[in-house]
C-alpha cells in the first residue's frame, strides 16, 4: 500500500493541521496584530491572507500580484523585480504534486467541505464556470496590476482588494474586530467584501467547493500542472465500470474517467478510496497505489 | 518509459526561484506580508 493509504482516510485531519500549521501564531487572535516574524516571507502553497493575525508565511497569490503592481515601479528604479520567486515556487509546488495543496492544506477548501456537509438541498455546479479561474487569474492577478498604476507607477492587488473571500473571513473580519484603530476605515470596499463573502458561504452550503473551482486563481495555476506534475493519476478503463461512485464522491463532481489528470482534480484521492473495482491509482516517485478491486476479491472467494 | 517533463518544470521552476532570490525578491514579499494589507481586508 502506498504512503497515502492511511492518510487519505483522515484527510479532514490533515487539513486541519494544514490550517493550523499556517495560522500557528495564535497569541495574535488576542492583540488584533498580525505575526511579524522573518519567516513570513516564506510563500505557502494555498490560498492563505498574510494579513490573518496568526498567518506564518505568504499568501503566494497577493505576493504575486504585489510582484506584478510594482514591477513598472522598480524598472523605474532600475530595480530587477519580476515576481521570479513566486512564480518559481508555485511552478516548483505545482511540478511535484499539481493540485494537490489544495485537496490536503488549504484552510479555505477545508472550509467548503464543511458548509457543504450541512444538510440542505444540493446544486449541481455548472462545469462550464471552471473556466472563470482562468480569467480571475489573467485580468485580476496578472493583467491590471500590471496595466493600471498610479502616477508613482505602483498598480494594485485587484484579486485581494475586490474579490479575495479568504482574505475577508481570515483578516479583514477579525482585524476589524480586534483592532479599534481600523474601524474607523470600514467603508463600501469593505461591505462589498463581506457581502461577496456572504455570498461564497452560501454557494458553499449548496454547492461543492464553488470558490476553488470557479474563482480561486491559486487553484487554476496549480492545477495547469496536473498534467505534467510527478504525481499522476490513472484510470484503467478495463476495470472502470462507469458505476461513478468516484464523481459522486469527488468534492469537486470530477468525471476522472475521462480525464485522470485533469485541472480541476484537487487530488483527495478519495476516489481511490471509493472505486470498488480497482480502476483508480496513483502513481508518485516510486510508490504506486491501485483501488482495492473488491469485484476480484469477491470473485477469488 | 521515464517521464522527463515533471524533473524538467521542476528544475526550470526551482532556478526561476533561485533568481528571484537573489534578486532580492524575498524581502520584498517578507516587507509586504509583515504590513497589515488594507486591501485585503477591504479597506485599502
């Protein structure tokens, strides 16, 4: 069996201790502050606001779009600043593992498993809003902070600034909460922020992981490597029945079948766990993991 | 067959990494995240 037999059944686990890990400084929930260490340079592999008083380390995506906002600011300043090391450490990440970050540590996907665990009635997610991550990726992460500075030549953070969910529950709810010095600040930006928010929590609820799946830009980088990371996923169609007891299980309705690899794929690996005909499996280094064949099994009784 | 491709991405990626190092970059992202983000918190 592989290394993730095990884990993989206590997967909410190691989300939680994912989430915890990265949010570690937690005197900083009492003071309103946030960590300040030297380490916090260093980027995390989820979608994580370094804002959240007891972030460790840096949200890869508002590093990256703060790369980009001031790009035209240190060319002017004769300064070579790309972006270079985040985007070396997502393409780092993604080459290794995909998407996988976001099926095992981010605190925000474990967040859309949970509300989706209330039980109210269900919504089928409309596949075709998968591609809008790509366009909240090129326009609000890449194209304006690039495009758009001020007189200074500095752009801005469109994702965090107008969209960014995560950053709203993990800083911008409990900084405004803690910190009396902020208050007087909240504005339209900032209702608009909660109601956008409010708005995620609810397609949570109805809906399986709508935000990575429609909007995360985190998510759409990561999962461009699903093809060509060094952990794969394989289906072999002999053994696939099409029952689809993977889809129905996938915490983002994957049809693997058709595409092992696919972009979307957050790689849980509760699939492998659910096929009962031993169609599924993984492969990563030299460890190699196939579905228990219960068919077989049965058979050989 | 071996796959090339992952070892291949991930050295191009680990160097691009390197580079942004050396040029500083780190400190850059270490300057923005020990500020508090007043866009991200929807007040910037």
């Amino acid at each position: 069996m592989g290394i993730l037999s095990k884990p993989r059944r206590k997967r909410v686990w190691y989300q939680a201790l994912g989430a915890l890990g990265i949010n570690a400084w937690l005197p900083n929930w009492l003071t309103g502050q946030i960590y300040q260490g030297k380490i916090k340079g260093v980027c995390v592999p989820v979608l994580n606001c370094y804002s959240c008083p007891s972030a460790m380390g840096a949200c890869p995506i508002g590093a990256i779009q703060t790369s980009f906002a001031s790009v035209r600011l240190n060319l002017a300043a004769a300064e070579a600043k790309f972006g270079l090391y985040v985007i070396g450490f997502l393409g780092a990440v993604g080459s290794v593992v995909g998407r996988m970050p976001c099926g095992w540590l981010c605190p925000f996907g474990l967040l859309q498993e949970l509300m989706h665990k209330i039980p109210i009635p269900k919504l089928k997610f409309p596949r075709f809003l998968s591609y809008f991550r790509y366009a909240f990726l090129a326009v609000l992460v890449v194209g304006l902070p690039l495009l758009i500075v001020d007189q200074y030549d500095l752009g801005q953070t469109w994702f965090c600034k107008w969209v960014c969910p995560a950053g709203t529950l993990e800083a911008g709810i409990p900084l405004i909460v803690l910190n009396a010095g902020l208050r007087g600040l909240v504005g339209f930006m900032y209702y608009w922020k909660v109601a956008l928010l409010v708005l995620f929590l609810g397609l949570m609820t109805v809906s399986r992981r709508p935000f990575c799946r429609a909007v995360c830009p985190l998510g759409a980088i990561l999962g461009l490597f699903n093809k060509g990371s060094l952990f794969r996923m394989a289906v072999d169609d002999e053994k696939c029945t099409l029952c689809k007891k993977c889809e129905k299980d996938c915490p983002v309705d994957l049809r693997i079948y058709e595409s092992a690899n696919s972009p979307d794929c957050v790689r849980c690996l509760k699939c492998v766990e659910s096929c009962k005909f031993g169609a599924i499996s993984y492969d990563f280094l030299k460890r190699h993991e196939v579905a228990e064949d219960l068919r077989a099994r049965k058979e050989a009784a | 067959m071996k796959r090339r491709l992952p070892w291949v991405l991930l050295t191009v990626f680990l160097g691009l990494m390197v580079a942004g190092l050396l040029l500083g970059e780190y400190k850059a992202v270490l300057e923005k995240a020990v500020t508090v983000c007043l866009d991200c918190i929807g007040i910037g």
